[in-house]
C-alpha cells in the first residue's frame, strides 16, 4: 500500500484462475477483430463501486462500510460479450445480474452514502472489461467461460508503478454461504 495522503479504490469480485483464463482468452480474440487493447488477465475484475480518489484517513470508514454488507453467495455466469461504443469497450457479461449481486451493491452503495461517498447514477451492469479503445464491435456475442462461484468481494488500491497502474487488494469480506 501507498503512503500517499490520498488513493484511489474501488470495490470488486476477482474471478477465479479458470473464469480469468477464459476472459483473458476472449479479450485476446475480441483484439484480433477489434483492434485495441486488452486489460491484462491480472486486472480482469468485475467493478461494484467505484470510489475513486479519496483520503487515505477515510479508509477505515470503507472498510466498516465493506463489513456491514450481509450478502449470500452467488454464481455469476459471465455468457454474453458486449461492446459499447461510446466508450469504445468490448466487455464481458451476466445475462441477468443474480439478486444476491444486486444486494450486495445495494447495501455497499448505501452504507457508502451515508459516509458521503456517492456512486454513480445508472444501474448497476456486471462486467469485465477485456479491450478498451477497441474500433467495433465482437462479431460473436456468446462467451463460454465456466461458473464462476463468488465467495467475496473486495477493497481495490489502484496505484501508479513504472508507467502503469497495478491493482493492490486492501481488504476482502466473505459472503454468507446461501441458506
């Protein structure tokens, strides 16, 4: 972790080896037919919130906030590839976000608010994204990646090394197995 008085976080799911080395393989054959840049396999996670830039002082307060979450397991089936063209991002996604992941942000957005921190105002999408600046759109929109069983989410620092950025997790809370 930085010294810095001020960091940037976010809170996010990480895939497990073998959802990650499916996504990472799409975005490989998405940037053949695209053009653009992959995100690396390391970095591949699906974002819950976004904090952005933030005193360092305040972290304990994320960290109460994260722990206050009582949300259950979920799968998180990642089955459709997308492209958004205002952003020129190829992404992967769920076709239907599991209510368990939809209560999770809920919670986590609103414990964060009554701190200050406000999210953005759009509905929450889960996905990955695999190329950034990419020129079209994937022509094949399925993805076949395995199940991908979330047991926790996490406290992300993104920290400027060497000319990019690298992603340090904080802090990690289980969820609660599903009754």
């Amino acid at each position: 972790m930085s010294e810095a008085p001020r960091t940037r976080l976010f809170f996010a799911l990480w895939p497990p080896v073998g959802v990650r080395d499916a996504l990472a393989a799409a975005a490989v054959k998405a940037q053949a037919q695209c053009a653009g840049r992959t995100t690396p396999a390391a970095k591949l996670h699906v974002t819950l919130f976004f904090v952005g830039e933030i005193e360092r002082a305040r972290l304990g307060a994320l960290q109460t906030c994260a722990a206050a979450v009582r949300a259950e397991r979920f799968a998180l089936d990642m089955e459709v590839l997308g492209y958004w063209r205002h952003n020129r991002i190829v992404w992967a996604g769920a076709r239907q976000c599991p209510p368990a992941l939809d209560s999770l942000v809920s919670q986590l957005t609103a414990n964060l608010a009554l701190e200050g921190i406000a999210g953005e105002d759009r509905r929450f999408v889960p996905h990955v994204t695999l190329v950034r600046s990419a020129r079209c759109a994937p022509k094949d929109t399925s993805l076949d990646a395995p199940p991908w069983e979330v047991p926790a989410f996490t406290l992300v620092e993104s920290v400027r090394a060497g000319g990019g950025v690298r992603y340090d997790v904080l802090a990690r809370w289980p969820l609660t197995p599903p009754l």
